[in-house]
C-alpha cells in the first residue's frame, strides 16, 4: 500500500481528529491521532512556516519520514502530524521525533 492511498485529505476528517484526537508531542513535531477503520496520515503545515514552497518542502519531508514506518503501523489510525516553527526543517530530525513518538503511542515495536 502507497502513502498516496494512505492520505487524509477531507477537511471533515482532519475536523474529526483536531475535535476528538488523542495528542503526542516531541522536539520537532506534534501528533494528533485517532482509531478509524483505515491508516490515512495528513500533514498541517501553517502560514506561519513560510511561503508555499517552504510549507510543501515540510509536508514532502514529512510523508517521506511516515513513509517508512507505514509498513510497521499494524493499527487502523488517521494521523495528524503538525511541525513545530523551526529555523531549518530536517527529515532526519522529522524521522527521529516520528518514530519516538510512534513508539510512546504504542503503533510501532522498539526494534523498528
């Protein structure tokens, strides 16, 4: 399965998980979730990030970091992760706070 049938893209989705979502937060990034009956993960990345070449910079480095725990993800969850103002956005760092946070909620093993 691909990040492209994977992602959350109707703003009554992201509605439902802003209103009703559980949250997890780390250095770089914040985690809203929330149980559904398929994994879908949306990115929100705000004016306050910059122009519209910053902010699709964030969010293609922020699928590219989902991308790699998808197949690990064994739940059914829609995701939100919103990046917190930064003076550099790094996928290394996106990469490492994902899967921390990933592991304190319980959706992926340690050894991953």
């Amino acid at each position: 399965m691909s990040l492209k049938d994977c992602r959350l893209k109707r703003e009554k989705d992201f509605d439902l998980v802003f209103k009703k979502g559980k949250r997890l937060f780390s250095g770089s990034l914040s985690l809203i979730y929330l149980p559904s009956e398929s994994l879908k993960a949306g990115f929100a990345v705000g004016k306050k990030h910059g122009g519209s070449v910053t902010r699709n910079r964030i969010k293609r480095i922020l699928r590219e970091s989902f991308r790699s725990f998808m197949p690990e993800i064994g739940q059914n969850f829609f995701f939100v992760f919103i990046p917190k103002i930064s003076g550099e956005y790094s996928y290394f760092t996106f990469r490492e706070d994902m899967k921390k946070m990933l592991m304190r909620g319980g959706f992926i093993k340690k050894d991953a």
